[in-house]
C-alpha cells in the first residue's frame, strides 16, 4: 500500500499526465518475418534491429550513416538504418546481413567469398560491404574495380583490396571454390 493510502490520504493522480493515445501498429517484414512496431515512429531502423530484434550485426556508423556499416536493404535498396525512422517502413521489406544467408544457414554466395578471400578485418565494416556489394552484384553482374571503389563503405583495417576480390569472386561464381 503507497504511504499516502496507509494514512487515509486519497491519492490523487497529476492531471498533467497524459497517456499518449494507442498507436497503429508499422507493419514491416525483416529477413522474411512479419512485425508490428507500437513504439516511437521515430525510432531509427539501427536501434529497432539491434535492440529490439537483437539483430546485432548491422552496426552503427555514425549519425548520418557516413561510412556504410549500417546497410541494409529495403525493398532491395541499400539504405544507411540510423537515417530511416520506423515510421517510413510501414509496408516495407527490410534484409539485414542476418537475412543474406538462405533458411538452411547455407551462406550466400558474398558471405562465402568474403571467408574465402580473408576480406574481414576487425569485422565492423564487413555487414556493410556485405550489403553494398549484395546490391551492386545485383545491379552489376560482373563490376569493374571502379564499381566497387564507388560502394560507399569504409574499412580502416585496410581490407578494401581483399573485399575487391571477394566480389570478383562471388560475380564469378567462385565462392566457395579453392
């Protein structure tokens, strides 16, 4: 029992408190499953991932997403998360590194390149090139060397010549391949 009511005092609730009203719910699939946001709209897709999902690997980059370790695809565009709130995802389909690899945990064909070439430095970095280089096989099967020095990742462990490989190798379908 609170002091107030142990000694006959009614407590009277603070009529400055609002409750704010029930949201409606931001629909949005991540990695092929379905949910419902009620919280802030505001909230950036980074801290929704790595939060509330537990979604870790995609990592946080800076506040305008600068150096591109915050990928993620949505609706199969590259998009930094710290920069988009949850209440632009309502509909949307969002693929974060967890979701490259296929339901059987086979990894794809990047993920793999990236183990065969040793292109993981501290491993910061490595779910934003993952995704940057995912769209650009995409876009462009076979990139040149110019294509990937446009990827606007950074890596300051210097792995940029090894993750210009893994991408050659995984275009050439080499992944995996001794």
């Amino acid at each position: 029992m609170a002091p107030a009511q142990a000694h006959g005092v009614p407590v009277v609730p603070d009529s400055s408190i609002v409750p704010e009203a029930v949201r409606n719910g931001i629909d949005v699939e991540i990695n092929g499953e379905h949910f419902v946001h009620t919280g802030d709209p505001q909230m950036p897709l980074l801290w929704y991932l790595r939060d509330l999902l537990q979604l870790t690997g995609t990592k946080y980059g800076g506040a305008r997403g600068e150096n591109g370790a915050d990928l993620v695809l949505v609706d199969g565009k590259p998009v930094p998360a710290i920069t988009l709130p949850m209440a632009k995802l309502d509909g949307k389909t969002v693929t974060t590194v967890e979701g490259l690899a296929a339901h059987d945990g086979t990894l794809h064909p990047l993920q793999q390149a990236f183990i065969d070439e040793d292109a993981i430095g501290c491993g910061y970095c490595t779910p934003g090139w993952l995704i940057a280089g995912v769209d650009l096989l995409k876009r462009k099967p076979q990139p040149s060397d110019a294509d990937i020095d446009q990827l606007p990742n950074t890596c300051r462990c210097g792995c940029q010549t090894r993750v210009r490989a893994a991408i050659k190798r995984a275009a050439a379908g080499k992944a995996g391949q001794a």
